[in-house]
C-alpha cells in the first residue's frame, strides 16, 4: 500500500454504488452561474448578473432623445485576500464595473429616428460580494451563509376547496391560479351557481368571459372554443342532423332503422351508444330526423334571421323555447347552428357565465377590467389597453420564468416556445378549458406539497432578483437625471447613480432572513449550514400563515429532502436539509439518483430523477434486499 494514503472501510447495509458527492457544490454552482467570470461578454447566458442587466437596459430617456444601452460588466479583482478581509474586519468583495453606452437620437424630416453621437465608458458600479471556496461570504469580516429559499414553483395550480364552503353545500368548487415568477396573480374560479369568474391580484372579481372578450374573441367564437357545434338543416317543416359523437348517450324520439333491412340499430326513446353509432356508419347513415319537440332547450350559436323580414327571431346564446319552436320549423334555414350542451360531458356554465357578462365588444371588456383595477379613475379605452396588456403581456412588467412557461406547458398541453415567458391567448384558453373539464369530473388538481410543484431558489437566484431591484431603482434615478443633465456634454458616469443596487445588495447580506451568520461549531454543521432548505425569507412561508400540510413528510420527499433533520418549536418542517445524495437542476428541481432495473436486475447505471420525472417508473427503496448478482 502507497505511504500516506487511508484506506476508506464502509460499514454500511447498502452497497456504496456512488461516491457522496460534493456536498457544497449548491452553494458554489449556483454562483458561478450568477456571476458568469471567465466567460466572454458576447458568450454569457441569460442569467444572473447578464440576465438582470438586460432586463433593465437599454434605459430610454421619457423624450426619447437618449438612451442609454448595456454592453457588458467587468468584475474586478478582490482589493484584500480572504485571510486580510477576515483580520481587518472588511467584505471579501470584487470591484463591479459595466461598459455603456450613452446614444444621442434626433429626428429627421421623415419624423424617424436618427442615431447623432455615441458615447461609450466604463462605469463603477461598486463592490460585490464574492463567495469563497468553502461556499460562504465574508462580510465585514464575519462569514455568512446565505440558506437556499424552497418555495412554490411559478406555473399553473389547479386546486379545489376540498368541498368546505358552507354556501355550496358540501359541492366542491374548483380554482385555478397562475403564479409568475414577477408580475400580477390570475385566479379563476367557480361560484356556487356554477359561473366562473376572475380575480386579478385579489382584487374584485370579475366575470372570466370579459377576460375572452377583451383578448378579442367574439361570443360566437368563445362558445366555438368550448362547445361542440351541431349544424340542422330545416326544410318544410322537419329538421335533419349529421351523425357524430356528439350523439353519443342522446335519447331520440322516433326509432332509427336501417332503410334496405329495416333493422332496428335504435329503439323509441332509447339511447344511443357507441355500438349504434358504429352501425349507423357501417350503414352509412350519415343523417337522422330531429323533431320539433328534440329542438326544445337547445341553445342557438348564432341569430336566427328571418330571411324574408330580416328580423332577428332568436339571439346567439338563447334557449329555443316552445313559443319560438313552431316559427322555427316553418322557415327554411339551410344552416341552424346549435350548441351542444348535455350537463355530463359539456356543461352549461361557459354558457350561463356569457350571460351574465353584460360586455358586448372588447373595447367594454378593456373598460371594464380598467374599472375593477383602477375604482375612481375615469377610463379611456387607451388607458384600458395599456393596463390591461401591460399585466400579463409585457415582458418588462410580467415573466413567467422558463420554469413557469415548462410547467405552464406541461400542464395546458400547450407548445409554446420557452422564450415566450408571457401569456398567450392560448394559454388562457385552454386554462378555462381544463377548469370545465375539472368540473364535469375529467384530469387532476394539484398537490402544492409535491416537490415537483416546490423548487430550490439558491444563492444565485436570491441575488439576481436583489439586483433587478436595485436595477429598476437605479433606472428611475438614470430617467430623471437624463431630463435634467446638459446631454450634449454629459458621459454615462454624469447620468449613472449607482447607489441604489450596492444599497440593496448590502441590506440583502446585512439582513436578509436568508443571509445568516455561519454555524461554525464543528466543521459537521458548517455543511449543514449550507444545505439548507428554508421556507421562510422574501416571497416565501410566514411560520404564522405555515400549515400543517406544507411541514409535513411528501412521499415525493424520499431522496430529496432528510425527513428527519428540522428544527423543534414553531420552524418544524419549514426548515430542513437537502439528502446527502441530492442535487438541484438547471430549472431549480430537486433530483435523486436512481439504479436502473432491467429485466429484474439492478444495474450499476444511475439516472437522476426530478419528482414528476419519478412518477413515470415505479420506484423500489435503496434498502430491498438483492441478490449476490444483483437480481431483486
């Protein structure tokens, strides 16, 4: 044996199949990625440092005759070494610099714009915290350790009250939020009556459809969306309807025959099923009678006109009751489109919620949302766009996050592209789509607790989002020294204050409730320290507000989370650990190392796992007994 090397025994039960791995590399990764050193301007991701910076720049002036655009930052190298910042009672930090660019603009006789002068410079923005090697920050020569924040995914949370509203009787209503990672909260919900409605960040609730209405959708195209459409035909005095799906489980009137055998396929007043409808193709029957007294409490797509009169009978989205009836059948309608409504697969709530929804066009509907966010103010339709496509469209006011549009498209069943971190008309679409289909007993509500639903907001990210706050502060300051500085003369460091961002940061590390003063009473707890878990700091848990389900056990927490190590008193399951084999994905998941098995044999190949990607395989626990060759 080599001189000097230790020879590592395992006493355990379980076979060791894969080395403990780094146990801080949480902390360092995820700042690595924030800060991005090393790596060329030109070559950085969207993230961190890169990410906030662009979020805010290029700044334009409230004129429009200068703007001031971003090219890259520079990090400098520490004044002290990490031994000095700890003797002298200093910050281990880097000078922060950014390469701008300050553009004059004039306008031409055309009325366009027109780039005048360019005037590039480096500005000090001023120091920035670094990590060291062990995971940690020094600031004013203490270490710290910021915990990293478990708390609930951006995405789409379908949930119900469990049946517990006294109003409803013991019925359940069902919910559906959608959570941004930075921007205004959408709810929609049912009511007792069955009509759903809206709340835009908790405020009044509005009828859903205005939402519809105001992204441009007629009320003949909501209903088209929603309902399967029905076309009769009407001639001398009788009606003719297609054949399709939609019959499926309906009761006819008179019998349904085959006209070469008279073979019955359906009885009088009997249902028809899917074996009928097969038949009835085989046969190709393709049309069937409706009779006067079928058309009763059906519900019309469009108006029924009087050809000869031009007078409107019957309005889009109206009953066809037994005074009208007659009238109907006596006209010649080629083309009578009717919505098909039967309470079990369709229900009528898209419907009756159109109803009560007074808003005839989408200027209304913009008017009206503008009315329930801004009570008092009178409103213009201008003002109205703008409020409402600066909630959820704007990329500068609302992000979902890559991770929110992941599971927004997971969840809708949508194919939206990643970038697109915004809402679309489509997702709101098949969001009320998914909500009807909840309440006529089809698809899932969520579990908040499950791990795939609750993701890891490290170091990294806890900074970025202090710095876009300190940015937007800083761009305030930029907008309103530009309207009062001398631009013809001025540089970018006249213009740029940067008080603001290192002011964050430093009440960031100073104290923040995720910003702690390091555990150092044996060198055990010091990792410890660095992986923890914590529900609680900015955007997270209150211990007041906290549950009994939120710090409980989830069986998704095997692999992920210690179910053992937390805290007594009142922080019991609010703060925990990260397993010792556990990782943190790119998207902020939590991830367990999994053996394959194949043909009942474990193998030596491992396959990390997020909580949903574990779902699709069944799962044996890390102690079942194998044999000596592996097999279960």
């Amino acid at each position: 044996m080599a001189e000097g090397l230790r020879v590592r025994k395992n006493f355990g039960k379980v076979p060791e199949i894969l080395a403990i791995p780094n146990l801080i590399e949480i902390q360092r990764r995820s700042f690595e990625r924030f800060m991005q050193e090393g790596i060329q301007a030109d070559k950085r991701e969207d993230n961190g440092l890169q990410a906030a910076f662009k979020s805010v720049f290029p700044i334009m002036d409230y004129n429009e005759t200068a703007s001031i655009e971003f090219i890259e930052y520079i990090v400098g190298n520490p004044k002290y070494s990490l031994r000095e910042c700890l003797d002298k009672g200093v910050n281990f930090s880097s000078p922060l610099k950014i390469r701008v660019m300050l553009n004059l603009w004039e306008k031409g006789e055309d009325g366009k714009k027109r780039l005048k002068e360019s005037r590039e410079q480096e500005v000090y923005l001023g120091e920035i915290p670094l990590m060291t090697d062990t995971g940690t920050f020094v600031i004013n020569g203490v270490e710290r350790v910021v915990v990293s924040q478990l708390h609930r995914s951006p995405g789409i949370f379908f949930s119900h009250d469990k049946g517990k509203s006294q109003a409803a009787g013991g019925k359940v209503i069902f919910s559906a939020r959608i959570i941004p990672a930075r921007g205004s909260w959408f709810d929609f919900e049912f009511d007792t009556k069955d009509t759903l409605y809206v709340r835009i960040d908790r405020r009044k609730k509005l009828h859903a459809t205005i939402i519809l209405k105001a992204l441009g959708y007629s009320e003949e195209e909501i209903l088209k969306q929603y309902y399967p459409i029905e076309e009769i035909k009407i001639e001398g005095g009788s009606g003719i309807r297609a054949v399709s799906e939609v019959l499926l489980g309906h009761r006819t009137v008179k019998a349904i025959t085959i006209p070469k055998t008279k073979e019955v396929i359906v009885k009088e007043n009997g249902r028809i099923t899917k074996a009928a409808l097969k038949k009835m193709e085989a046969a190709k029957i393709t049309k069937i009678a409706i009779t006067k007294e079928e058309l009763i409490g059906r519900v019309t797509l469009n108006d029924i006109i009087d050809q000869e009169t031009g007078e409107v009978i019957l309005e889009s989205n109206k009953e066809i009751t037994e005074e009208i009836v007659d009238e109907i059948m006596s006209m010649k309608i080629p083309n009578l489109q009717l919505i098909f409504i039967d309470g079990i697969r369709y229900l009528p709530s898209l419907r009756a919620t159109l109803l009560l929804d007074k808003v005839e066009n989408t200027d209304e509907a913009l008017v009206e949302i503008y009315k329930k966010l801004r009570p008092g103010e009178p409103p213009s339709i201008a003002d109205a766009r703008s409020l409402f496509e600066g909630l959820f469209f704007d990329p500068k006011r609302y992000d979902l996050s890559v991770v929110g549009r992941l599971k927004l498209n997971k969840r809708l069943g949508v194919d939206v592209p990643l970038e697109t971190r915004v809402l679309t008309d489509k997702d709101i679409i098949e969001i009320l789509r998914y909500l009807f289909n909840l309440r006529a007993g089809k698809g899932e509500v969520d579990d908040i607790d499950h791990l795939g639903n609750r993701r890891v907001r490290a170091v990294g990210e806890l900074l970025e989002n202090q710095f876009r706050i300190g940015l937007v502060r800083m761009e305030r300051a930029i907008k309103e020294k530009m309207t009062l500085t001398e631009l013809e003369t001025a540089m970018p460091h006249d213009i740029i204050n940067a008080k603001p961002v290192i002011a964050v940061i430093k009440e960031f590390f100073g104290s923040s409730q995720l910003s702690q003063f390091m555990d150092q009473t044996n060198p055990m707890s010091e990792i410890t320290h660095k992986r923890r878990l914590s529900a609680l700091g900015p955007g997270g848990l209150t211990r007041e507000r906290a549950g009994f389900e939120v710090r409980d056990v989830h069986p998704t927490h095997y692999g992920r989370i210690c179910p053992v190590e937390t805290p007594e008193g009142p922080n019991i399951g609010l703060i925990t650990s990260l397993a010792t084999y556990a990782r943190v994905n790119d998207f902020g998941f939590i991830e367990s190392p999994y053996r394959k098995v194949t043909n009942g044999v474990a193998t030596g190949e491992i396959e990390y796992l997020s909580a949903i990607d574990g779902e699709k395989h069944i799962i044996a626990q890390a102690t079942t007994p194998l044999g000596a060759d592996g097999t279960l």
